[in-house]
C-alpha cells in the first residue's frame, strides 16, 4: 500500500472543536492515502470569551496544540517558536485557514520550506488596501503559496483581481454543516419552547441566531416586528454589546419574545428546531459585509425555512432555496415576513429546499471532498 500524502492544517479557529469538522471529515475520507495533521492553539482570548483547545471525542486527525500571543487581536496574533519546528517535517501540502495578510498567515509562508505546497483559505470579501506591514505580509505569502481556496463567490470577486492571487490556483469552496449534529428533531424544538413557556400550538416562531450587533441587522428586526399584523412569536439566541436594547425592546412583548444567551454551540440544533423561521437581516457597513452566514445553513440542515438579507454572500448561500430580502427594504422585511406566518404550506415547502441544499452543496463529506479533490490536483500539476 502506498505511504499516505502528509498534511498540516492549521488555523486558530481549530481550538473550537466543532471547527474541526473539515479537517477530521478529510481525515476520514482519505483514510489510508491522506494523513492529517492540525495545529490549534492552546487558548484563545476568543472575540466574546476564552477558549481552551477543546477536545473531541471522534478526533481522526493528529492534533496538535501550540501557545500562541496577543490572541485577542487576531491581525497580530503569532505562534509560538515551536510552530517552526512543526512546518519543517517533511509535509506533502499545508493547508492554512489564516488569512495571508496577517502576522500568523506570514509566519507559515516565512518558516515552511520552499519545497512545500501551501494553500490558503480566505473569508476575506472585501478587496482591502492594506497598510504596512500587513501589505508585505500579504504579497510574501501569496508569492510563496501554491493555490488559495475562497469561501464564497464574493470572496473569489475581492480577491481574485489582485496582482498577488490572480494567476495562482484557486477553488470556490464553501464551509460546512454537521448534518449529524443539525437536523430536524421536532420533540427537541418542542422541549425548548416548554422551557421557555411557550405552547406549541401558539403563534409561529421567528428566530434570530448570532452576535447582537448592529451590523446584524438587530435593530432593522425589530422595526419590521413592530410592524408584523400577523400574530408572531420571537426568539433571539446570541449575545453581544446590543443585549441591554434588545431586552428593553423585548419589555413591550412580555408573552412574545424569549431572549437565550450563553447557549452552547452543542445545543444550538435544539434551538433551531423550535423555530419556524429563521432570519439574517445583515447590514452593510463601509468595513463589512456577511461573509457567510453559517446559521443559514445550520438552519437548513434543520428542516427551518430561512429569510436572509442580500448583504454579501447571504444571496449565494440562500440561493432558490430561501428567501432574500434588501437588506435596507423594511417593507420588504414585513412583506416576506408576514407571507410565511401566514402559510404553513410555504414554509414547508421552503423547508424542505433548504435542507436539500444543506445536504447536495453544505455536508462535510461534500465540502471535504472538495479540499482533497483540489490538493490532489495541485499536487499532480
């Protein structure tokens, strides 16, 4: 039997355990002709809290667990020395999931051997004039990278253009969903709207998964709530620096709105399955536009139709099978909104579109499969 091709996947997102997912997906698919090897950090100060490298009982990859420095700014961030020592093993292709441009993204181009095929992944979709240094930084490492992968089709159109990616390699990829993990379970979503004291046979459920900020689209919902005639309920999960006005809003809907914060990522499925909708009414900002929308597809992959603004990459994850919205089209919001309350039929008929997609385009093993179709190609070329 042949000796299986060595790859490093690195990332920082990877000490969430769920972030694993891609790289443990691989792992399995090309058991006996791919080995996967991936570094995480120890801890991360993490954007809303600390994190310690997570474990994961069905870990298939070689994990490895390196310090990293100034984690709170992930543009700074840097890996420990040790890290050098690992790029320098005699990998067949690394894979980077850090963005080119930033400190940690140079590191592995300054210390991989030159030898060694390096792909990097980007969320990045907004074509971006860096300062010094992270300019440097980023024309070093795509200078020595072999192929690049984009995370959606308005990342391909940010980058793809400049001088430093434009005759490289590159793959349109999307992340991923556990479909294992989020799937239509209707006794959980019952369980949940028990716990929060709402009856099932009660007014639909309009859910709100994610950060509550501004960009997010928070006070945009609430507007168009206001305006909803048809009876509606709501629950927001999340947290975020507009959680005191959101509560001060919710006090006018003591019966109709449920606020969940501090919901771990295990139990997020449970609480996607006690929606009826789901909605991202992102918001463009001069600095910002959604890059993915990863509760779209979670919720997908739930069997709960989706309603997504047409902010950045929602459009495209969305596709026919949802609905998308002018992100600054209040009545528009109310219009959809007002739609899908009022027919069961519609939303199911939606529902079932999505989790097609969720299946054909999100799972994993497609996603995977993907990322080793690619590197086996740049390795042959």
């Amino acid at each position: 039997m042949p000796t299986p091709l060595k790859i490093l996947s690195i990332g920082h997102s990877y000490v969430v355990a769920q972030n694993r997912r891609l790289v443990n997906e691989i792992a399995r698919i090309g058991q006996g002709k791919w080995e996967v090897t991936t570094v995480a950090p120890t801890f991360m100060k993490g954007d809303l809290r600390p994190v310690a490298l997570e474990d994961y009982d069905r870990e298939l990859c070689h994990l490895q667990g390196i310090p990293v420095y100034l984690s709170q700014r992930i543009h700074i961030m840097t890996y420990d020395r040790a890290f050098k020592q690992i790029l320098q093993k005699g990998w067949d292709l690394v894979h980077c999931w850090e963005e080119p441009y930033i400190f940690a993204g140079g590191q592995v181009a300054w210390w991989l051997p030159k030898k060694i095929p390096l792909v990097y992944a980007s969320f990045q979709n907004n074509s971006k004039q860096y300062p010094p240094p992270f300019s440097w930084i980023e024309r070093y490492s795509m200078s020595r990278a072999t192929g690049w992968i984009a995370f959606g089709h308005e990342v391909k159109e940010a980058l793809k253009p400049r001088l430093s990616y434009q005759n490289l390699p590159m793959r349109l990829i999307p992340p991923g969903v556990d479909i294992n993990h989020f799937y239509p379970d209707s006794v959980a979503g019952q369980n949940i709207r028990q716990s929060l004291d709402w009856e099932t046979s009660n007014a639909p459920i309009i859910g709100y998964l994610g950060r509550f900020v501004s960009e997010k689209g928070l006070n945009l919902l609430m507007r168009v709530l206001d305006r909803l005639e048809t009876p509606w309920r709501a629950l927001f999960v999340g947290s975020g620096i507009l959680e005191d006005s959101l509560k001060s809003w919710a006090n006018r809907y003591p019966e109709q709105v449920r606020i969940c914060t501090n919901v771990k990522h295990d139990d997020v499925p449970q609480y996607l399955n006690a929606m009826d909708i789901l909605v991202a009414p992102s918001q463009t900002m001069p600095n910002w536009r959604e890059q993915f929308g990863r509760m779209l597809i979670e919720a997908m992959s739930c069997g709960v139709p989706v309603i997504g603004s047409d902010s950045g990459e929602i459009p495209y994850v969305i596709a026919d099978a949802g609905k998308v919205v002018g992100e600054k089209d209040e009545e528009g919001w109310v219009k959809a909104l007002s739609e899908l309350l009022e027919s069961p039929e519609k939303r199911q008929e939606m529902a079932e579109k999505g989790l097609a997609r969720s299946r054909t385009h999100y799972a994993w093993s497609v996603v995977a499969q993907q990322h080793l179709d690619f590197f086996t190609e740049l390795l042959e070329s």
